[in-house]
C-alpha cells in the first residue's frame, strides 16, 4: 500500500474520532483552502436556496480538491467540476468546483477520479485552473453539500472565517445516538 499523503494523515484523526462516531457525529473535511462562506451566500441561486441540500461553500485559494471524507465516487463529472461522493455511514456528498463551471466543457480542469472508485479523505479528486475559469468570468468557489439532509438531525459548522484543506468543515448528528 502507498504511503499516506500528509493530508490524509493530518484528517485521518477526525474520521477514526472514536468519540465523534460514539456521539453520532460524522466530520467532513474542508476540501479545498479559503474563506468559508454559508451556502445561502453563494452567487448562485440554485446552491444558495439549498434546492440541491446543504452545506457550506469555501472561495478557494489553492487549485486542488480533496476528497473531504472517505467513499465511494458515485458521479464524477466529464467535465471535471463536480463529485458525487457517499460515506460508508450513508453522507451522500456533492462537491462541486465553482459556479456555473459545467459551461467550461472540462476546460481548467483535470479529474483525477472515476464513478465507481473508493477513495480515502485526502485523495486528489481534480485539479482546477483559477485563472481559467476566472477568464471566462466566472467564480472558483467550491460548494460540499449534503443531498440527503433528511437523514440527519443536524449541521454544525466547525469551519469560521477561513479553513485549510482537511480541517473539519462542518460536522452531521446522526438521528437516533445520543
């Protein structure tokens, strides 16, 4: 088995929390770097009415996304700018990589993930070019939503002003542990 990267070292902590899985708290990870914003506060008005769950938006300043927890791809976008992601606890996850970024056609973008394949917190899902989808007028900020709200009894934001890649974004109660 390879070595583990330093990311995934430094985030495997938080999902091996005995405590955290104890209390029914599931932690999902920062997958990029920057000013962490609500989702109610994203420039798009399909993401900021929540029509697609919740969750958390980052303006990101590096040009690299990271699994932000450990599952299974469920979609992985031709174009590179979004990821379907489900953990073994039932999170169903979309990270997706800018606002209106599908209309670039893969442009900027290089996906380093297939649907269907198992990654661990910390692996590489793509790599993004600011500047490319800055030129095309458009914003890099990174939205981690969860499209299966319902299935939890609660969304703490862990995450404020600005976070890191692998540090705690937000954290889910389960229903049902005390």
């Amino acid at each position: 088995m390879a070595e583990k990267s330093w990311f995934q070292k430094r985030i495997g902590s938080l999902f091996s929390n005995k405590d955290a899985e104890d209390r029914g708290e599931i932690i999902v990870a920062s997958p990029v770097a920057g000013e962490v914003l609500p989702l109610e506060e994203v420039n798009d008005p399909v993401f900021a009415s929540g029509a697609m769950g919740t969750g958390f938006a980052v303006k990101p300043v590096t040009n690299v996304a990271y699994a932000p927890v450990s599952g299974e791809v469920t979609i992985a976008f031709e174009t590179g700018h979004a990821y379907g992601l489900r953990t073994a606890q039932g999170v169903e996850l979309l990270v997706h990589i800018g606002i209106d970024t599908v209309s670039l056609e893969g442009q900027g973008f290089d996906a380093k993930v297939k649907q269907g394949q198992m990654v661990e917190a910390g692996e590489v899902l793509a790599q993004f070019d600011p500047a490319v989808i800055a030129d095309a007028g458009l914003e890099a900020t990174t939205m981690i939503i969860v499209t299966n709200p319902a299935e939890f009894l609660q969304m703490e934001r862990l995450a404020q002003g600005t976070t890191e890649v692998g540090e705690g974004l937000f954290a889910l109660k389960r229903p049902g542990v005390q």
